[in-house]
C-alpha cells in the first residue's frame, strides 16, 4: 500500500494539524510515514501546506511532485497544486471555499463544504477535521478509528476536552464523503 497527499489551505486552517494526525496514525497502523510541514511567508493567512506519505514499503522519498491525492481547504491550493494531481487521482475539495466547478475531470474529486459541516457541529474550526474524514473515507488509506484514537497523541493534554468533538468532526467528514462514494 502506497498514499500521499498534499494538503494545502490558508494559514489557521488546520493544516500542519490534520497532517501531523494522518502521518501519527498512519504511524500507529504500522506503516512507514513521512510529513513535511512547509512553513514560511504563508502563515498566518498566506496558503500553507504539508506533504503526507503512507506506505507498508521503504519510502524511498519525502518529496511529491504528482500527488496521488489532494486535501484543499481554498481557492489559491487548489489554484496552485490541482495540475499537479496524477490523473486518476483523488482530491478532497472544501466547497466552502472552494468553487468545485473547476475541478478537472481527469480526477475524482469529492465535494465536502467543510466549514458548513463543522459550523453545524458547533466550530467553524474543525473543518480541518472534516476534510480529513472526507479524505481518510475516500482513500482508505489508515483506519478512520485509527485516526480518531491518535488524537490523543496529537492534541495537547491542554485542549484535550476538544478530542471527542474533533472526533465527530473526522466522523461527520468521512459520512458526506460515503454518501457521494455509492
């Protein structure tokens, strides 16, 4: 098994987060795992991005130019990194910021309007979470309860009373995205 992903969104979205959790529970499964944050200028409001591979083999590099898959939470990502997607590949797209209608037909795209979803579930702010539940039901790439059991491991003690609503968050992600799979 092989996957990677380039996640890309605004700067506070969540980002680096949804990231670093799919690459700990990738990491818990038992799978070989790379992440790479990018940080720069593109903080703080700027795009921000972060690469994941997942793999049962060696990883023999960090670095993706034609991803297999794309998480996009703006306009500006999907600008910047949909040419790159391999054909056939898979890209989760947030229509809360996102105008689907220019998503390319080469690839499969799921349409999630994240911030809508998480707005319902009391915080705007877990759309992160939502668009990674969308993307772990689509790729099939780590167990979703895997997902939510490495919260713990990913969110600080601090805010560790956030966990179970992060949870419903992946949960509620992953459920728009298998009503679009049938």
């Amino acid at each position: 098994m092989y996957q990677d992903v380039i996640i890309a969104g605004f700067g506070g979205q969540g980002v680096m987060l949804i990231g670093n959790l799919l690459a700990y529970a990738g990491m818990e499964a038992g799978s070989e795992v790379t992440y790479i944050p990018v940080y720069g200028p593109e903080m703080r409001g700027g795009t921000a991005n972060c690469t994941v591979v997942i793999s049962s083999e060696d990883i023999g590099s960090p670095i993706i130019q034609s991803p297999k898959s794309l998480i996009i939470m703006n306009q500006p990502s999907l600008d910047k990194f949909q040419p790159r997607l391999i054909d056939g590949g898979i890209q989760i797209l947030n229509t809360s910021l996102v105008d689907a209608s220019i998503a390319e037909d080469r690839v499969t795209t799921y349409t999630v309007p994240a911030n809508e979803i998480a707005d319902g579930l009391g915080n705007t702010r877990m759309a992160n979470m939502v668009a990674l539940g969308a993307y772990v039901q689509a790729t099939g790439c780590v167990p979703l309860e895997q997902v939510k059991e490495s919260l713990k491991s990913v969110i600080s003690s601090r805010y560790g009373h956030l966990i179970p609503k992060n949870a419903e968050a992946l949960q509620a992600g992953a459920d728009h995205v298998a009503k679009q799979m049938k």
